[in-house]
C-alpha cells in the first residue's frame, strides 16, 4: 500500500511539474506586449501595461522588417533583409531559435493555417533611401519578380515558392481561407492565388502607376481595400468580384490599412503626409485627420482596443493615440527605423488579419 501510495504521489508531482512547465511557457504571452521591429536595432518589446519599451532584442545586422506571431504568442516570426532569410523568435526569452534561407530581400510575413507567408523581391537592389530622400520606386519591368516563400512552421522549412508580380507587398486571405491576396505594386496588380498550392486564380490590374500596396479584408467580407501610394487613394473592391466599386481620395502615401476592433471605422497611415486618416467602415466617407510621425507604415490597436500604436521609421518611435477619439497620448522612443508592428493578444491592425 505505501509503495503504491508514493508511486501514486510521484505520478501526481510529475503530473503537476510538467503542468506548470506548460503554464509557464506560455505565461511570457499572457501579458499584453507589442513587437516592433527595427531595421537598425533588432526587436523593440513594449510592455501594453505601462507603455514604454521594456526590451530590445538584438539580432544582429539582419535587417527585421515584417514580422508576425505563431497563435499562442510564443513564437514571433521575422523577415531580415541583410541577411535573406525568416527567424523564429522565442518570445520568452527573445532568441532565434531556427533560421530558414527564403530569398533576397524579404519583407512581408503572414501567420496562417499553420504556415508562414514571407514575400521577397530577387530584383530589389540596395538599402532604404536616407532620411530626407523619397521612398525608392523600384519597379524595372526587367527584373526577376517577387515570390511568396510558404514555410511550415513545424519544420521551419520552405515547402513552395510561388511567383508574383513585381515588388509584391501586402498580403490578405479570403474569409474563407481558401485563397490569398497580395498586392504588386510594380505592376499595378493585385494577384490571386489557392492557400496551400499556390496556384494562380487571377489578376486585378490597377491604374498605371498607382503602386497598390496596403491590403486589408472587411470584417463583413464584402470587401477589400487597396491603398494605392502614388494614387493618393485607396480602392474599395468586391468581395466575390474583385471588381472596384469604390475610388477614394487620401492624403500622400497611403500604405498601412485596417479596419478598427469594432469594424466600424477604416485607418489608413498617409506615410508621405505624416497622417493617419479616419474613414466610416461602411461607407468610406472621410471623418478624421490625425498628425502622426515621419514614415508611419504600420500600426496595431492594443488588445482591449484602448490604445492606437504607429510604427513611424523616420521619427524612430512607436506613437501613441487614444483608441476612441485619436488624440495623441505618448511617443516610445529608442526604436531607429521602425518598421511593423504587432500584439499578442493579437488586434486589429494593418499587418494581422481582422
């Protein structure tokens, strides 16, 4: 009877200690944080409670650009410029723990079904323009097109690569999860193509020189939304049809797009203009101009929706506005070209699905 009492007590203590092994890998995502990568200074890491930048994980001389989160929180996933490839982060403790070679110049990462999205440009040449110089438009028709590497995130492996359009950009899936949507702003297109296969469905040509580059789905479903950087508009386009039912004015560069929490109003980041402009969800009227920072790309709600947060790269910081009426709140410095954001819980904003 003892011999099987302790037994039992030994079972019941392994039991326990790998219960809380568990609980506490993954209580580092239970708070609210926000990632931002910076491509001068690794990962900035934003404590949502106090709002201030509580670590900087260096990575090297890689270059972070895009960046996105596994569905627990415990991974973040991040595409380095310098030196080609897709870094799996571990989030409690802030070190690459697998490397995957994509292709030259890789920018854009999605999280999906159990896959990770990463566009790269083979014809990109050279770094970001210096502060004070425009924004590069990079899209000689000769140049070898951009791909979308699809990596399993068990294996951390490239199971496919599928060609696109020159400089492709943003990235959406359909509600149904069946296709992906990316656009190209080279080519004045946004490409269709089968989640898993890669297989072309179709293509959306744009007006010439528009430079689509933001992309971001209803919540409804009924739509997406293209903005368009050199247009100084976005699109509004059929859900079903892909067909444009709506052309709508902007201020200068618009790139970052997102619905908010609530689905009711659309955010656009007018880089160019150094503002993030307010638009009625539903019927894209105009309601609100909002000065932000210099190159403000991306942005992300908070969890709880309380608080707005802008990457803006030439003003090396992370700005602050209420989540309700856009005033601002704060700036968070010490982050050298930001470039995208992202929280865990994930939110609204323009890099992570609605």
């Amino acid at each position: 009877m003892q011999v099987r009492f302790k037994a039992a007590r030994i079972a019941c203590a392994s039991v326990l200690a790998s219960s809380l092994a568990v609980a506490a890998s993954f209580a580092h995502a239970a708070a609210p944080t926000a990632y931002v990568t910076t491509e001068n200074a690794g990962v900035g890491v934003i404590d949502l409670d106090s709002l201030s930048l509580s670590k900087t994980w260096d990575v090297g001389k890689d270059g972070p650009r895009g960046l996105s989160l596994n569905k627990d929180g415990t991974r973040l996933y991040v595409a380095n410029k310098a030196t080609s490839d897709l870094s799996e982060i571990d989030t409690s403790t802030g070190k690459v723990v697998r490397r995957v070679k994509v292709g030259k110049n890789p920018e854009f990462v999605r999280v999906f079904g159990g896959y990770v999205y990463v566009t790269y440009e083979p014809g990109e040449n050279g770094g970001p323009p210096k502060p004070g110089e425009p924004e590069k438009d990079d899209d000689d028709p000769n140049s070898p097109p951009a791909e979308i590497a699809i990596v399993d995130m068990k294996t951390m492996k490239v199971t496919h690569s599928v060609k696109s359009g020159h400089e492709t950009e943003g990235v959406e899936f359909s509600p149904d999860g069946k296709l992906i949507l990316v656009t190209n702003e080279g080519d004045d297109t946004v490409s269709v193509y089968r989640v898993g296969t890669g297989k072309p469905v179709r293509e959306v040509k744009l007006d010439k020189g528009s430079r689509p580059r933001g992309i971001k789905g209803s919540p409804d479903g009924k739509h997406y939304v293209v903005t368009l950087e050199n247009a100084n508009k976005f699109v509004v386009l059929d859900g079903k049809s892909l067909k444009t039912v709506k052309t709508v004015d902007t201020k200068t560069g618009p790139y970052g797009v997102s619905f908010d929490p609530s689905g009711k109003r659309l955010l656009v980041a007018a880089s160019r203009d150094k503002t993030l402009q307010i638009f009625d969800g539903s019927t894209y009227e105009h309601m609100q101009d909002v000065p932000v920072g210099q190159r403000c790309w991306h942005f992300s709600f908070t969890p709880d929706g309380s608080k707005l947060l802008l990457a803006c790269g030439r003003s090396n910081a992370v700005y602050v506005l209420d989540g309700s009426d856009y005033k601002e709140v704060k700036q968070i410095g010490d982050l050298p070209l930001a470039w995208g954001i992202v929280t865990y819980p994930p939110s609204a904003g323009s890099i992570v699905g609605r």
